[in-house]
C-alpha cells in the first residue's frame, strides 16, 4: 500500500485529477473535489479509507474490485469506463477537507457541471454528497436521492459521499444507494 507523509500529501494541494470516462458515458458519479491522497495518486476516491469501489462491487456496478490506493491500473480504467461509468469533480483543486472550498467555487462546479453533461449526454448524474449539492445548485431543502425534474438531459441523483469521514454509512449503505441510480442508467 502507498503511504504518504503530510508533506508529501501538501505538495499536491489544488493539483486537478483528469475525469475518467468512455465513449458510453451511462453514468456519471460526480465527488466533491479531489483529496490530497486522490491528486497524488490521481485517481478518484483512492484514499484508503473511501468505500466508494468497495460499494460498486458489492452493488453489482463493477464485476472486478478495484484497489484505487496506489492509482488505477489501465485495466481497472477500462473495467470502469467500459460499465458504462465516469467519474468528475464539483471542483477540480484539490484539497485535505472539502469544507476548504468556497460557496462561490461549488456554484461554479454547478455550472460547469452542467456544461460537462450538456456535452457528454449521461443517463444520470449521481452527485455525492448532499452539502455540496445544495450549495452547489442552490437548493438547501435538497434531500438525498432522485431529484426532481431534469439535469441537462440527464436524471439526477444525490447519493452519500463515499468518504471515510462520512461515519453513518456503510459499504452496504453506500452499495444500495448506488444501485438506485445505476438501475436507472442501465448499468445493473
């Protein structure tokens, strides 16, 4: 397993992590922003204690597990894409804790969000994490699950964020409300 000191992980403060996605983009998981251990490895959700591969597998939505701690493999990137899946960012910079992002930069996500799925044309965007959705599109009674109306073409989805400081779910929690929106999209 990799392993990084706080100074190595500062060095990559507001470094970007490319989106991941293929040509049959059916759904689109959206985080926050990237992680320090994220940027480092440039994978999304890689820091070890996110369930959020753990809870794809257990879900059905990928067939392979995938260890993202030390970066994606090739073929975990075509495992991934070729489900059918993509993976972007609210934010692009990268931080230690989402609560370092402004209210500005989250509603500028939403929007270029909006642009990125304009563009790509997913069957449903799962944003996760509730704050940041709220702010992000300016609903603060936003409750979890599926939105009402349409995303730029698409169904969208609020789902729990991934993330080891997220307590109260589980990999179980996190794998049943995936499916939902993964069922939709076609992928399970």
């Amino acid at each position: 397993m990799a392993s990084f000191t706080r100074a190595e992980l500062d060095a990559f403060r507001d470094t970007e992590v490319p989106d991941l996605y293929g040509d049959d983009l059916r759904l689109l998981f959206v985080g926050i922003n990237p992680g320090l251990w994220t940027a480092a490895v440039q994978t999304h959700f890689a820091h070890p204690t996110n369930r959020f591969y753990p809870a794809l597998y257990a879900a059905g939505i990928i067939t392979e597990p995938i260890d993202p701690v030390t970066g994606m493999t090739d073929a975990d990137r075509e495992h991934f894409t070729g489900r059918g899946l993509g993976l972007t960012n609210l934010v692009r910079r990268a931080t230690a804790r989402a609560d370092e992002l402004t209210a500005a930069e989250l509603r500028e996500g939403g929007r270029q969000l909006h642009a990125f799925v304009t563009e790509r044309r997913p069957t449903v965007v799962a944003v996760a994490g509730i704050t940041a959705y709220r702010s992000a599109f300016g609903v603060p009674a936003a409750k979890p699950g599926r939105q009402p109306g349409v995303f730029a073409g698409a169904t969208l989805w609020v789902v729990p964020n991934p993330s080891g400081l997220n307590a109260h779910e589980s990999v179980s929690s996190l794998a049943q409300a995936y499916a939902e929106p993964a069922r939709e999209a076609g992928v399970l």
